[in-house]
C-alpha cells in the first residue's frame, strides 16, 4: 500500500515595502542595492561604500529620480559645466565605478534619463534625490583602487600603478 506525504510548503517572506532608508542584500559578486523615496542617492551610496569596506567596485542599475544636478566636463576650461533638472524622470541607465580619491569613498556615477516625453539627456551624475525607487547592483572588486589628481587636465584618474 502506496501512502501519500505532504510535503510542507516553504513560508516566503512578504517583500519589505518601500521605508525611507536604503535596503541591500549581499549576493555573489556584490550587493543589490534598493534606494527609497526621498534618499540623495550619491550620499546613500558613499555611506554604504564606506560602512561595508568597498575597496572598489562597478554599479549599474535603473530607477526615478527628482531634483538632478548633471555635468558635462569640458577639456578646455578643466572643469564640468552643469545642469539641473527639478522633475522627475526615468533613469533609465545608471553605470560608474568605485574607487578612492585622498582616502575617502568616490562612487563616480554617469546617468541617462528621460523625461515624460522620453526625451534623453545624460552625463556625470552629481547629485539626484529618489522620486520612486532606484535598484541597484554594485558588483565588488576586491582589490583598493585610487585615484590621483592631473593637474594638466583638471582631472582624478584611476592609480593603476
């Protein structure tokens, strides 16, 4: 005679709902990285750089943000000429790097987004505030990565060295 078990069915968490601090979970590789509502995003990442002891890293990720400081830099005057954008609009790619400029934590970001009529516009991230979410994977490098200042062209590049 043939009996039937059960098998128990495994309880999934319910997901944790949008709070006003950034979420993370560590996975191979890196960190998923999920930023709330109301969160400057360049100062929540350097934060979480510093507080999990980053040495270097790559980001990439998606997301909606309000009240964005972009740059363009400009060779000849060695320095960015800015913009800023008050509305909200789509990130609709996030990608930069982690490195170390006079020992503190630089996660140097580049941004495009688009605006309600998907209009595109781009360049280095300075600054943005959260509008709905932004998602975020920081794939870790192991090795500490600086940066030193050119002062030919006004500029911190990677130390390789």
């Amino acid at each position: 005679m043939m009996t039937k078990t059960k098998k128990k069915a495994k309880k999934r968490k319910k997901p944790k709902r949008p709070t006003d601090k950034m979420i993370s979970r560590k996975v191979t590789g890196g960190y998923l990285v999920r930023l709330e509502r109301g969160e400057e995003a360049i100062e929540t990442l350097t934060s979480f750089v510093a507080k999990n002891k980053i040495p270097c890293g790559f980001l990439q990720g998606i997301g909606a943000i309000s009240d964005v400081e972009l740059g363009y830099f400009n060779v000849k005057a060695k320095r960015y000429k800015t913009k800023k954008i008050k509305e909200t609009v789509e990130v609709v790619s996030l990608l930069g790097n982690i490195s170390y400029k006079d020992k503190k934590p630089f996660v140097h970001l580049h941004v495009s987004l688009a605006d309600s009529n998907q209009k595109l516009v781009g360049g280095h991230f300075f600054k943005g505030t959260v509008a709905v979410t932004m998602e975020i994977f920081i794939r870790v490098i192991k090795r500490k990565l600086n940066r030193f200042h050119d002062p030919e062209m006004g500029f911190y590049f990677w130390d390789l060295s």
